[in-house]
C-alpha cells in the first residue's frame, strides 16, 4: 500500500519505530529507516512534534520537512494522521508531498514586488524632490526652474517606460499558452525593423547591418510580438555595443536544427561591444536583472526587455540563445519553427 503512494510515505507506530517506508521515502531520508526511531531520522523539530501530538492525541497535523539533495533544497508538506488496522493498534501514517515550487513561485512575487517597488521608488524620489525645490529655493531662478524640469521629465519618462514593460510583460505572459498560427514573413517582417531602428543607430553613431536574403521566408506567429522581439534586440545592441561599431541583424533558415528538431528560421542581433561577462548570460532573461545596474539605468533600461523577449519566443515554440566573449561583443540568436515553402502552415 505505501508502495502505491505517489510521494514518500512512512508508518510509526505506537513504541515510535518506523515499521514501514516506501521506496521514495527510503531515498528521501536513508535507505535503512525501517525497525529505527522517527525522531533519529527525521531530526526536524516542527516535524517530531506533529508525530508526537498525532500518537498521544489521534490529531491530524501538517508540518514542513525541508531536505537537500546536494544540489538544491527541497520543501516538502508533510500530512500526519493516525491509522488504524483490525486489531492492531493505531498508527500514525506520514506522507511527503514537495511543495518546493510553491515556495520558489511565492518568492518570485516577493521579489517582483520588491523590485518594482525599488524601480519605482527612485524616481518618484526624485520628483518629488525637485518639486519641493522648485516651490522653495529656486521658485525665482528660472535657470534652475530648467535644469530641474529637464531632470523631472528624464524621471518621469522612466516611469512611463517601467509602467509599459509591466504591461508589455503581463501580456506577453498572458498569451504565452497560445500558440500563433498566422503567417508571417519574417524577411519582410525584420526589413520593416531595421528601416524603425536605423534613425536610433545613426544617432548613436552606429552602423546597422542587415543580411536577410531575397527569399521570403515564412514562420507562424505574431508580427507585432515578433517585431517587439528583434526591436528590443537592436536596441540593446546599439546601446551597450558602443559608438562608431556595428550592429548585425541576420536572417537564415535551415532544414533541421536540433533544438527544434526540424526546419528552423534563425534571427542573429550581433554587436561588437565590450561583452558580458559569462557570470551574468543564465541570468539575463530575469526580471529586473542587469549585468550592468548603473550603465543600464543610466541608458534608460528597465531591466524587463529580455524577460519580454524571452516569453514571446516561448509563445512561438522557439529558442533563445545569448552568447558573449568579453572584449569581442555579444550574439543573441532566436531561433523560430520554420513553414518551408508549400507545407501547410497547420502541420
């Protein structure tokens, strides 16, 4: 019967001996439990008193046992009520259930309100700042009236852009179980891309390159996500790869491509900037995460774009890869299921 449980299970009895452990539950705490005592093996005082209470008072309890394999920690809720076999005397039966990520997913709101809260604080700081100034020391100077109102309007644009990469990310996230199925010609698509983003490069003094090829090529999705992808890639690029350097955008399909495993289309955004420190690539895609706080807020990021990028290609069953080499600059690459020509775009 505990052999049946889908999660660890064990059996104490009335002398406080484990008579009985199934499989999971002989990994989970030792291979060698049964015919010793609970408290020697489970060591978890909020765990030894629910046992205790539930053998003296017949009382069902919860109570959490937490475990590390090494590699990670585990929570577990452990369920501790009686059973009672004919003419036996009543035991008390211990089920583990992993609740990890429930714990994992309720720290991620933590730290997303935290962070939001953070982002937000500083600007709203500063205005606020500002505003007392502006209505005391420097109500008659109209230089510093100006030089106050530049900033508060730099404070107050980033709150605009925070508030709509919240938004954007919300609905990203919303749709992200929807799978598109319009077709979309993503050389057409990533040309009308460049034509939006070469204005921002020229100011920058960047050189925006682009090899998309003359073939159309098709892929099912959703063009304005799609844009908001290779938009966000440019911009990045163009940003931290540094003036006078280029930007690359290509475009190439293959037949087979193993992450897919089939027919894929690949967008590459290349810069030729300082890099990123391997440290910092498994974490890029985080919210709020930056490789470079002050660098990135000093250019008006809001540490969200790649969080964004990151769940639209999800959306669109493809993959995203970020590869940098400090001193030679950065690759992203997404790769996106490809409708070679005169299949249905259904299959």
């Amino acid at each position: 019967m505990l052999e049946a449980l889908p999660m660890p299970g064990l059996v104490v009895n009335q002398s406080e001996v484990i008579v009985g452990a199934n499989l999971a539950a002989r990994n989970l705490i030792g291979q060698r439990i049964e015919g010793r005592p609970y408290v020697t093996m489970l060591r978890q005082p909020s765990l030894l008193d629910a046992v205790e209470a539930c053998l003296r008072e017949s009382k069902t309890r919860t109570a959490p046992y937490l475990s590390n394999d090494g590699a990670q920690h585990t929570t577990f809720s452990v369920h501790v009520a009686q059973v009672v076999a004919d003419g036996d005397a009543p035991m008390v039966l211990l089920t583990f259930e992993d609740v990890t990520h429930v714990q994992q997913a309720g720290q991620m709101r933590r730290d997303f309100v935290a962070n939001v809260s953070h982002e937000l604080r500083t600007p709203l700081t500063a205005l606020m700042g500002f505003i007392e100034t502006l209505r005391g020391p420097a109500r008659n100077d109209p230089a510093a009236q100006a030089r106050f109102l530049g900033i508060m309007q730099d404070q107050a644009e980033r709150m605009n852009r925070l508030v709509g990469d919240l938004l954007s990310l919300s609905r990203v996230e919303g749709d992200e179980r929807v799978r598109p199925t319009t077709q979309v010609n993503l050389r057409e698509c990533l040309a009308s891309v460049v034509a939006l983003m070469t204005p921002l490069a020229n100011e920058a003094g960047v050189t925006l390159v682009s090899d998309l090829g003359d073939e159309p090529v098709v892929v099912a999705g959703d063009r304005d996500q799609l844009v908001q992808v290779v938009s966000n890639l440019i911009e990045n690029a163009i940003k931290y790869g540094g003036n006078d350097r280029r930007v690359t955008l290509r475009l190439a399909v293959d037949d087979y491509l193993r992450p897919l495993r089939g027919p894929g289309a690949t967008i590459a955004v290349a810069d030729e900037g300082p890099g990123i420190d391997p440290v910092h690539l498994p974490r890029l895609t985080e919210r709020f995460y930056r490789a470079d706080n002050h660098r990135s807020r000093e250019l008006g990021g809001t540490g969200l774009g790649l969080a964004i990028v990151k769940h639209i290609v999800n959306r669109h069953r493809g993959r995203l890869r970020i590869d940098s080499v400090l001193g030679q600059g950065t690759t992203v690459q997404v790769v996106l299921p490809w409708v070679p020509s005169g299949e249905n775009l259904a299959t």
